[in-house]
C-alpha cells in the first residue's frame, strides 16, 4: 500500500495515506483504526484548512495518541523532535527548556543536543486526519440542514398523518443534531410549528409538536405566541392525558413560559393543571416526571390563586405524604412549595392538619442542605404558632428540640439559627425546664 508522500509545493498531493503502513514504519506506533485509509481532501494551497480551527470545532471521543502531546495532553498543531525520538507540541517544549531544564520530558533522559527538528511527516498524518474527519462533519451538517429545512417545507403543506410523519421525522432529526435545532429556528419553523397547536389539534400532532419545541430555543416572541390562552390549555389537556413522555414535554414548556417577564397567572390556575402536576409528583411507578412537575409547581406557587387553587386540590397532604421519596433536587422543590403555602392561611391549617407534617420535616433537618433545613424550619414554624401546644408537643416528641439545637450549634446562615432560637423557644414554653433539657438530648437524634 502506498505511503503519504508530501508535494513539491510543501501541500498536499491527494495520495492515499495508510495507517496501518505508518504503524509497520514506525510512524504511528499503536494507533489503527477503521480501514486505515485517509484521503487528503484539499490540494488547494489557498483553500487550506486552518488545523488549530479544526481541532478546537471538532469534539472527537477518540483521537490517535501519537497525535498527542506528551506535556500538554492536548493534538499537535507543530510538532518537533527532539534527539531522543520523542516528539512534542513547539510552544510547549520550547516552554520546557525556558523553564531551565535540559532534559526529554517523557524519558528524562539528558539532552545532548537542545536542537528541534520539525516533524513534517507527522505534521501532514495529523492534519490529513483532521480535514478529513472535518470535512466529513461539515458534510453531515448541511446535510442535516437540508434534510431540516425539507422537512419544515413538507410540514407547512402536510395535511393528516403526513403531518405527523413530518413532525415525527422532525423532531428525530432536532434531538440528534444540535445544527439542527438551529436551522429550524432560523428557518421560522418555531412560527410554524407553534401555529399546529389550536383547540382542534389533535393529541397525536400536538405531542410531536411540544417534543420539537422544547427542545428549541425560543425568544421572547415565540414564548408570547405560545402563552395563547389556547395553546396552553391544549398543553394542560396533554399533559393530563398523553404518554408520560408527553406529559414531561408538556410540563417543562410551559415551566420555559412561567419564566418569561409578560406570563399572567391566570393562564396557569388552572385545576386541572395542577391536578396533572400533582399525577406526576404521585406516580411511583414512572419517577422521570416528578422532577419537571415539581419544577413547575415551584415556578407557578408564587402566584397566590395558585397557591389557593394547590390547598383545595387537596395538594398539601399529598406533597408531605412523598417527601421520604424524593432525591435532594425534587426535596428542595417540593419543601419550596409547601412553605409557599404557608403564606396563606388555608394553607398552614392544611398542613397543622397533615398527620405527616411535623415527622416528616422534622426527619429532614440537617439531613439534605440548608437550604431544605430552611424551608423545613419555616413550615414547622408555621405550623407551630398556629397550634403552639398541640404542634409544639408533638415536634419535640419526634426529636425537634434536639435537631434545633444542632442547626444553632452548626455554620449555618445566622438567620437560619435565629428563626431555630425562636422556634425552640416556642417548643419549651409547655414544658418544665428539666423535661424541655431531657428532651433536648441528642441520642434520639444520633441513632
């Protein structure tokens, strides 16, 4: 087979370069691959791809360890060689030796000569490898491009299943190609597809449509047309009767329209979409949508008709009732949420009135992050001016008193401690000073 050979002109030749032929030669010792064969592709001096622009753009698992620098770990853009045969990156040799040493880095063998060769051979194996992998990429991506904006034109006279086979081919081809996403953007196929979603969308066009939006980036405009009242109870009935892909579809979009400055609360108090979140939060068997819908309600809580809405769906026991379930990211969602509703006063009788509330905050403290012992301190303090002797009681029996007592004695925020002071004051106003000591003990605690 034969080997690369370089030009008169110092260019590239278009000749097959084998790998395989270079490992036998001792050029490119152990680093094979595929059927070994590259082809040059640029002859053109002036058309020449720049290889530092190549290296930084292109994201390869896999690079020959011969292309690598031995000091910087990072390919070759000029590599040079020293007396003992090792071969490294100019700067970061010639950084080597300004450093005062006079040794090969990879032998530490000492240098007779400090002279640096140019290692064309491989100069031209690493930029040959790179152009072809580059052009390739460049290749698929407008390839990609193209296939995304035929299929935006399909989409626009598709009528019936045709729409949803080109909504279905869409979203394959945004999910798996970050080009594309952009392209479909850049093409108006956010206005398009957005105008698919109506009162008489069907479920199977409107799930394939959510799927391709969410995973776009939309401006402020594209979030304005989608907060229609229309598109979002479409979104509400979804996210109750789809597929649970759908449903974590549905809930992160609207969670994108939540954050956008001009979004009313009305378009989100809504009981049946609240009673869809709360499906999700609930679901054992399916735990991938606990995290979006816990997200959202965190979101929408700060409204306080949803917050009103939440209490008379009959939200707070189920939330305090999935706590011991629930991953510290969920936790600090759901915790977020539960205080939320303290601030209204249905609510905190919702949660003196949960069975589970005091236990299962209690559990929590100290346990998760300060951040989740803050939010557990101030629903239990909630909790406990409202019924201070039947609540207090209670929490010191499960171990309050003593947990206060260790989040006073930690580095957290002083105005975590002094709300803990306060609630522990609260908690030994019903009992005698021996009995509040005995039950500050901290062996309940540690065990």
């Amino acid at each position: 087979m034969p080997m690369f050979q370089p030009s008169k002109n110092g260019g590239f030749d278009g000749h097959i370069l084998d790998l395989h032929t270079a490992v036998k030669d001792g050029v490119l010792s152990g680093c094979g691959g595929g059927d070994g064969k590259f082809v040059v592709v640029v002859t053109d001096e002036k058309k020449k791809l720049d290889l530092k622009k190549m290296i930084s753009e292109l994201e390869l698992p896999e690079i020959p360890s011969v292309f690598i620098c031995p000091i910087s770990l990072e390919p070759m853009q000029d590599p040079v060689t020293l007396c003992t045969g090792q071969t490294y990156e100019r700067s970061n040799i010639l950084k080597w030796f300004n450093l005062g040493h006079c040794t090969c880095p990879t032998t530490m063998q000492e240098l007779w000569d400090d002279l640096v060769t140019p290692n064309k051979t491989l100069h031209q194996l690493i930029y040959t490898w790179f152009s072809q992998k580059y052009v390739l990429m460049k290749k698929r991506s407008e390839d990609v491009q193209g296939r995304a904006i035929e299929i935006l034109g399909t989409l626009r006279k598709a009528k019936g299943k045709a729409k949803v086979h080109a909504l279905s081919e869409l979203k394959q081809v945004v999910m798996a190609h970050a080009i594309a996403k952009k392209t479909v953007v850049d093409e108006g196929g956010v206005f398009v597809i957005s105008s698919l979603l109506s009162p008489f969308t069907s479920h199977a066009v409107g799930s394939e449509a959510i799927a391709i939006l969410v995973n776009l980036e939309l401006d402020s405009d594209s979030k304005a047309g989608l907060m229609q009242p229309a598109r979002v109870s479409l979104m509400v009935d979804m996210l109750n009767d789809g597929s649970i892909e759908t449903k974590i579809n549905c809930a992160r979009l609207i969670g994108r329209l939540v954050e956008e400055k001009g979004f009313r609360a009305e378009l989100v108090s809504s009981h049946s979409l609240l009673v869809g979140l709360m499906r999700l939060v609930k679901d054992r068997r399916r735990r991938n949508g606990v995290s979006p819908a816990l997200t959202l309600l965190k979101s929408v809580s700060v409204h306080k008709q949803v917050r009103n809405l939440l209490v008379r769906i009959g939200a707070v026991p189920q939330l305090v009732d999935v706590l011991p379930c629930l991953d510290p990211e969920c936790l600090e969602s759901a915790l977020f949420v539960l205080d939320s509703l303290c601030l209204e006063s249905e609510g905190r009788i919702a949660l003196k009135d949960s069975v589970n509330t005091i236990p299962h905050t209690v559990r929590l403290l100290m346990k998760v992050s300060e951040k989740c012992t803050n939010y557990a301190i101030s629903i239990l303090w909630s909790v406990c001016k409202l019924a201070s002797e039947e609540c207090s009681s209670l929490a010191v029996e499960v171990g309050l008193a003593a947990k206060l007592l260790l989040v006073i004695q930690s580095g957290c925020d002083p105005a975590l401690k002094q709300r803990s002071a306060e609630l522990l004051k609260l908690c030994s106003l019903h009992y005698s000073d021996s009995m509040f000591i005995s039950k500050c003990k901290l062996t309940r605690t540690i065990q």
